[in-house]
C-alpha cells in the first residue's frame, strides 16, 4: 500500500486482501505452475528460432532472439521485485503479465531483426514481473506443512520449460513457421493473466515502511553480503552452462549428419531430468540442506557435461549425458532458491529478484559462449570446470 502522502501507483491493480493467513491452494499452485511454464518457454524457444529468424530476415538472430531478452530479463528482476515487496505480488504480477501478452504478440508481427529486438528486450523485461514475484507469494500464502511442495512444483515448471520450450518452438516452426511459436504464447498467456486476476488472493501482510526506493536498497545491501556473493558468483554459472550447451547441440549434431528430428528426440529425452527437482525436499534432508543438495547438483550436472564430451558422435551417450546434465541442473535450482530466500528474508521478492538477476544474465551470456567456434567437446569440458568452479563457491557460502 502506499504511504502517507504517496499517490497509489498509477498501475496497480485490485488486489483484495483475506483474513485466511495461507489462502493459496492446489488451484492456486496448478494456475502459477502452468503460468511458469508458458513464461520461462519465451527465454528457451529462442535457441531453436534462431535458424528460421535468421533466414527469414538474412542475418545472424542470436542477438534479436536470445542475448537482448535474456539480459533485459535479467534487469527486470530489479525493476519489479521491490515493486512487489513494496505494492503487492498480485498487483505487480497481474500488470506485468498484461505486458508481456502485449510484446509477445508483437513478436509474431516483427518485419525486421532490429524490430524483433526491440520487442524481445521489452518482452524480457515484463516477463521478469512473475518468476521471482510468484515465488515470494508462495512463501508467504501457502500453509508451510505444503510450502516447499509448492515451490517444488512452480520450480519444476520453470526448468521443464528449458526443455518444452525447445521442443515446442522447434515443432511449431517447423510445421506453422516461427512466428505461431509467439502467437499461441501470447493467447496462453492472456488466458493465464485473466485467471490470476481473477483467483488469486493475498494473505494480509504488514505495510512495507517507506517509499519504493527503500525496496531497491534491500536489493543493494544484499549484495555486501559475503555470503550472496559467492553465490551469485555459483548461480551464474547455471542457466550460462545450461543454453550455451544447447545451443552448441544443434550446430553439433548437424555437422554430424543428422537431422532435425534427431535433435528434436536428443532434446526431448532429457525432458524427466527436470522431474527430479520434486525430489529436492527430500534430499536435502538427506545432503545437510541446501547447500549439500547445490553442491550436488553442480557436480552432476558437470558429470553430465564431461560424458557428453567422451563420446560426442554418439546419440546415445549424448542422451545419456545429457539426462544426467539436466537433472543436476533440477537439483541445483530449487536449493539456490532455497540459499537467496534465506539470506534475503524478510525482502523475499527482492531476494528473488536477485536470484534472477544472476541467474539470468548467465543465460544471456550462455549464446555467446556457445558461438565462441570452439569445438564441441572443449566447449562441454570448460562448461563443466566452470560448474565445478560453482560448487566450490557454494562451500565458500557455507563457511
């Protein structure tokens, strides 16, 4: 709510309070799960645009497609996660999702790699109102026997969208072109912002003090932190290893000879990797927490890396390694979140918003690491040396 004196933001949307202290349940959590999933698939669908973008318009859409969204969605996080401290995470999911169903749409119609790129920084930028907004109101709205089961499931979403997103986007170009990849986002996203509006309700919470600047300043004084910035330093290594090996895969597996339905199956085994972030309550009772269950999940996913780089002309091995690959990145995720919350509670979107900052300019750099021209497997063994780089800087955390 806004302060004395304070104009209500002029954006703000209608967003009623309950006397029930955790009223999010199951059709909340499957609502922001299917939300997740459509929303994370925006930044992972580039990686198979790249081809038909770049022939259609004549150039190289790396930069169009995959780097200027995934940085502005990086910066977003800043932008709307002291938003949502300060006025609400209904409010500011429900105007930034509004925003996002624009810009998406707008993709569809893009005549040029210059247009295409304004509107992919616009859509990443807006769509970095949910993600870290979603994951704050579940910590606060459901009832803390089911918390990390929700979490569990909306933290599942995001990482199977790295994968659907891919597969998705690849068959809809093929079979419609690229730009029904957007169109259909964008209608499945409106469906999605109508029923948050409508449903969703916030547990009362305590007025935030001050102004919205005091919101951005959390975010700033995490950062003096030692221990967040050895794990900004880990984090950025994760989502960075996860696209430059996918985009790096395709690239590989045709100048192998094979087609594009061979790469569509290698990335589609990969797909139940992503389940094992449901497992991740468990194991980290099992591992000591949730360092135990990070560190662990970085030197799986290196493992995965590694394997791929032995045995690069088998389609086997690489859907092997790289089911492996996947599911140390679906542990490591989930207890990332769990470290950021930690140390940023009681600022938990702010903490969120950072998570996402860091994790997400690694993807951005992700793409330009993977058109480096280094061969495949030195590029997969230097992948896996900065994931273990990660893990070391998880115990520098701990300690």
């Amino acid at each position: 709510m806004p302060g004395v004196g304070e104009p209500p933001h002029p954006a703000a949307v209608a967003a009623p309070k309950t006397t029930e202290p955790f009223p999010a349940g199951p059709s909340t959590v499957a609502v922001l799960a299917a939300t997740a999933l459509v929303v994370l698939a925006q930044l992972y669908a580039a990686i198979p645009l790249l081809g038909p973008v770049g022939s259609q318009f004549g150039g190289n859409a790396t930069f169009a497609l995959a780097t200027v969204y995934s940085l502005c969605y990086a910066v977003g996080f800043l932008l709307w996660g002291p938003a949502a401290d300060r006025y609400g995470h209904k409010r500011v999911m429900v105007v930034g999702l509004a925003i996002v169903v624009a810009t998406t749409l707008g993709c569809a119609f893009a005549t040029s790699l210059h247009e295409l790129s304004m509107l992919r920084g616009a859509q990443g930028l807006a769509a970095a109102s949910f993600a870290p907004i979603a994951l704050a109101y579940l910590s606060e709205s459901v009832a803390p026997r089911w918390r990390a089961m929700a979490i569990g499931w909306v933290s599942t979403a995001f990482l199977i969208a790295g994968i659907l997103g891919q597969v998705v986007a690849q068959a809809v170009a093929e079979q419609f072109g690229w730009a029904w990849m957007f169109a259909g986002s964008a209608a499945l996203l409106a469906v999605s912002t109508l029923l948050i509006a409508t449903f969703l309700r916030e547990p009362r919470r305590a007025e935030s003090s001050g102004g919205l600047a005091r919101q951005f300043l959390a975010v700033t004084r995490l950062l003096t932190q030692r221990s967040i910035l050895f794990l900004c330093a880990a984090h950025l290594t994760l989502l960075l290893t996860f696209v430059a090996m996918y985009t790096s895969l395709g690239a590989h597996l045709a100048t192998l000879g094979h087609d594009a339905d061979k790469v569509f199956s290698l990335r589609l085994v990969a797909l139940p990797g992503m389940f094992t972030a449901l497992a991740s309550g468990p194991l980290a009772r099992v591992l000591g927490g949730h360092t135990g269950l990070a560190r662990a999940g970085y030197l799986l996913a290196a493992g995965g890396l590694v394997a791929q780089a032995l045995r690069p002309g088998s389609l086997t091995a690489q859907g092997i390694a790289s089911l492996l690959f996947v599911s140390g990145i679906a542990l490591a995720v989930p207890a990332m979140i769990g470290l950021f919350g930690e140390a940023a509670a009681p600022q938990r979107a702010s903490g969120m918003a950072l998570n996402g900052l860091v994790l997400f300019t690694g993807a951005s750099i992700g793409p330009i690491v993977a058109n480096a021209g280094l061969p495949f497997p030195i590029l997969l063994v230097m992948l896996a040396a900065l994931l273990c780089g990660g893990a070391v800087s998880i115990t520098g955390a701990a300690r």
